[in-house]
C-alpha cells in the first residue's frame, strides 16, 4: 500500500528522530553499540539522495530525538532544586537537546559533498561524525556529555582502544559499521559482496577484541612503587540538606565518624565534590576537627570544599569550587581550584549582559570563578591529577593534566543533582579516562556512585547510588604512558585527512542527487 504524499514527506523526519531515540535507550549498556549501530545505518540511509539543507534538517531532528531523551536526567535538576515548573522545564532540555543538535545536523550538511557515493560512506561518515564531536567537546565551554564511543562501555575489550586514540576513536569505531552497512544496503550488491561485507564487519570486531584481550592479559601495574590504599567515604548528604547551615556540624560529624572507622593503615581518605559546604577559614574549629582526624588515622584527607578568595582589600571577593589536600601539618596551602565551570550552574555566561535578577540554578547567588588549568597536586606518594566532577568528562583537559606526570587520578563529584540515568553516564566517562591515559582513577561521588578503577578500567570496587559507606581499596600504580596522552592530539588531523580524501574522491566522479 502507497503511503499519501504528505506521509510520505513526513516519514523520513519521523524515522530519524526515532533512531536518534533508539541510540540512547539504555546508554551506556551491553546491547547499546548494536542498538546505536542500528540508528546510524538508518540514518544514514536517510541521508542518501538529499540535499545538503534536507540532510542537515533529518540529523537535526536525530540528534534531537538523542540529546532529548539522553539528557533527560536534567528534569530532576531544573524542577527539584532549580524550582522550575515542569513545562518550562520540559522547554529548557529540548532547547539544550536543540543545541547540541546543531553537531549532528552539520553532519548531515556536510555528508552529501563528502560522500556522493555510497562506497565513499565509510571513509566519510566516521571521521566527519568525530570531527562534530571534537567541536561539540571545545566550542562554547564544550559539553561532551555522552559521546557516542562510550556506548562500548559494556565491552571492556574493545575500550582497551582508548590507549591509541581515545574516546574519539571509539566513536569512529562505532560509525565505521553503521557506514558499512548503509553502504552495502544502498549499493544493493550480489550476495558474495554482502556475505564479504558481514565478514569484514566481523573481523573488524575480531580485531579490536583481540587487541584488548592482549592488552588486559599483559597488564601488570609498576611493583617497583607499593600500591595505594586508599579509602573513598560517601557521606549521602541529600541535595535538600548539604547547603543547609543547620546541617554542616551533622555534615562533619558523619565524615569524620565514617573517616575513623576505616579500618589501618590508610594511605590517602577521599571526601566528595564540596563533601564540606562552608568556607575552611570562617569555621576555624570545624577545620582542625579534620586535622586532627587526618593525624589520627596517619594519612591526609583530600576533600571537595568552596573557598574564597582576594588579591587585595580593594578588589572584590572570588569564590572557588576546590579540592584540598588536608594533612597533619594543618595547611590549607595544597589547593586545586575548578577551571572547567558548569555553565548555569556554577556561571552565569556573559553575566555583564544578564539581567541583575537572573541567577545560576545552584545554591549560592555569586558565580564561581575559574581557576589557572589543568594542574596537579603534590604529593609525597605520587602527584595526583585532580578532577572535579564535570572536568572528568573533557578527554583532552584530562589528557593534558595525565601529561603533567601525576601519579593517580581523582575525581570527586556529586551527582545528587541529576536523575539516577546520569551516574551510570557520568561513570563511564571517568572510567574511561583511565583507559585512556592509562593511570588508576579514584572517584568519590556524594550519593553514588562512587568506585576505584586501575589503569586498564577494571573495577576494583564501588559504593552504590544513595548509601552511606565506606569502600577501600589497595590500588596499584601504573607503569606504562599511553599513545593517546601523548600523541592524542594529532588524531583529529587524520579524521580531517580522510574528509579531504572523501571530498576529492566525491569531485573525481560525482553521483547526481536523486
């Protein structure tokens, strides 16, 4: 049966935005990169034939329907702690979804000149999708938030590519079939060259498995250095109650309490994102209590903390979302402070134009101010590479401090803001990180979930979402630097090559729109 041309017209748009559903369902989980494959052979099956204004309209409303039900997690947010109404909510994450759906329709823009052939899809399709990512990562503060690579995360073998190339590589590992596929269904080959084609996929996938089996199989941490005990506390402070004034004795009492019943020796304790949510220096009594449980158990206390701070009388006061390395020696000198700000939660962006009355949807009426980079913390036992919460997701930001020599990763968080999809999400990225720079990673969430991961992404142990607990761990150092922390950069200049082979392979024989 014929569908009616008005069907017909809005087929089309109504599939793309479906597989761009489709590709997150679940995401990240076991069946996700069949699930994703499947949505990227459909729309780029879409795409075949259109004018570059239709293709970037249909890979549009893809990303539309995968930035809107991706980022659902921020619902929680905007209406439970932002007081927003659920309709203004509602309106507010598809904006955001229409945002980021932007990368994705210059994608689709760009693909018809790029690939005028179905057999150029390969060769095109992957590197402009990565290249869309790459923009997406750095433009406008970035916002790298479930790029497509991490659908692998179930598949631990082939994450092991992340020592090459990263997260990027992974998404182009995970365009490369969805391409071959559309290609072989639009070329409508003999069955010999799709039963090649099956083969190719599948030795594709052979590949990659037996590279990282081999590189799980000859892992081995560096004996020469003694691992890491390390304990992560999670406080579980609802988000109702951890600004709360009433509640930071409470606050500190359960820290502290948790903190002395860790089983000795402890070589480092790990609070959460702002586990303290007072100013060190204006509660002198709160902050020796955490001295002196840090000589007690012998071992420094690392915790998130705001801090405030001027360069003179005259100038104005700046506030800071910090880590502090607090010892038995009292100092409150090993400080790393936030440069990667949430933007509308931690900063209002071009505040100078904003309204007086507009305000960031976090506690607090002032915004918080960047601090100098990407930049270790000293310590006796190896320097450690601090990330604090939404820095974690920024895979050349982390690839830039692992290349500063830090011995451990440490991320601390608090995912209480956001709805249970988002800590899973949030996970995957700081597990893959690890992988990627091939350094032990340490994560201490408020409400969960919190895990230590060794330098080739292996749990070794995890604190579920919403319980109050202690986890320890002895942590292996790592021994080996990964291709990707120091060549990584170069990697976006190869995506770039084969666009500008696909481009002159396109010009040499044209295939006429359809």
């Amino acid at each position: 049966m014929k569908l009616p041309e008005k069907a017909q017209r809005l087929l089309p748009a109504l599939l793309s935005f479906l597989a761009g559903a489709l590709s997150v369902v679940d995401f990240p989980a076991t069946l996700t990169p069949f699930a994703v494959t499947a949505a990227l052979t459909l729309l780029l099956i879409l795409l075949t034939g259109r004018s570059a204004r239709q293709g970037a309209w249909l890979s549009f409303l893809f990303g539309l329907g995968h930035f809107t039900f991706g980022f659902s997690w921020l619902l929680t947010s905007l209406q439970q702690f932002g007081a927003i109404e659920p309709p203004l909510a509602i309106l507010m994450l598809l904006a955001l979804a229409a945002l980021m759906a932007l990368y994705p329709a210059l994608c689709g823009a760009v693909l018809p000149t790029l690939a005028a052939r179905p057999t150029l899809l390969p060769l095109a399709a992957p590197a402009l999708w990565v290249v869309s990512e790459w923009l997406r990562s750095h433009l406008f503060t970035g916002f790298a938030w479930n790029l497509i690579g991490y659908g692998w995360h179930e598949w631990e073998n082939i994450l092991q590519m992340a020592d090459l190339g990263g997260i990027y590589l992974l998404s182009w590992l995970m365009l490369l079939p969805a391409s071959l596929l559309a290609s072989l269904w639009l070329r409508r080959p003999p069955v010999r060259r799709i039963a090649l084609g099956g083969a190719a996929l599948l030795l594709l996938l052979t590949t990659l498995s037996g590279y990282g089996h081999w590189r799980l199989s000859a892992a081995s941490p560096d004996n020469s250095v003694a691992p890491l005990r390390v304990a992560i506390v999670q406080g579980n402070i609802p988000q109702q109650l951890k600004w709360a004034t009433s509640q930071q004795q409470e606050t500190l009492e359960r820290y502290l309490r948790l903190t002395l019943s860790i089983p000795r020796p402890v070589d480092l304790v790990v609070w959460p994102e702002t586990a303290m949510s007072f100013f060190f220096r204006a509660k002198p009594d709160y902050l020796q209590r955490i001295f002196q449980t840090s000589r007690e158990i012998r071992a420094p206390i690392l915790t998130g903390a705001p801090a405030i701070d001027r360069s003179s009388d005259e100038e104005p006061w700046h506030y800071f979302n910090s880590l502090f390395l607090l010892d038995e020696y009292g100092s409150l000198d090993q400080r790393y402070d936030k440069h990667h700000l949430v933007p509308f939660g931690e900063f209002i962006p071009l505040r100078q134009f904003a309204p007086p009355t507009f305000r960031k949807f976090t506690e607090g009426t002032e915004d918080f101010s960047s601090g100098p980079g990407p930049v270790p913390l000293t310590w006796a036992k190896g320097n450690i590479g601090p990330l604090i919460c939404y820095e974690a997701i920024f895979p050349d930001e982390v690839r830039a401090l692992a290349g500063t020599g830090v011995k451990w990763l440490v991320n601390i968080t608090n995912d209480g803001w956001f709805g249970p999809s988002a800590k899973p999400q949030h996970l995957a990225m700081v597990r893959l990180r690890a992988i990627e720079n091939r350094l032990p990673m340490i994560r201490a969430a408020n409400t969960g979930i919190s895990a230590v991961f060794d330098a080739w992404g292996r749990e070794l142990g995890r604190i579920g979402p919403d319980q109050t607990d202690i986890l320890l761990v002895d942590l292996p150092a790592s021994r080996t630097e990964s291709l990707y922390t120091r060549f990584g950069g170069w990697w976006l200049a190869l995506w770039l090559l084969l666009l500008l082979i696909a481009y002159q392979r396109s010009r040499i024989q044209p295939e006429p729109t359809q």
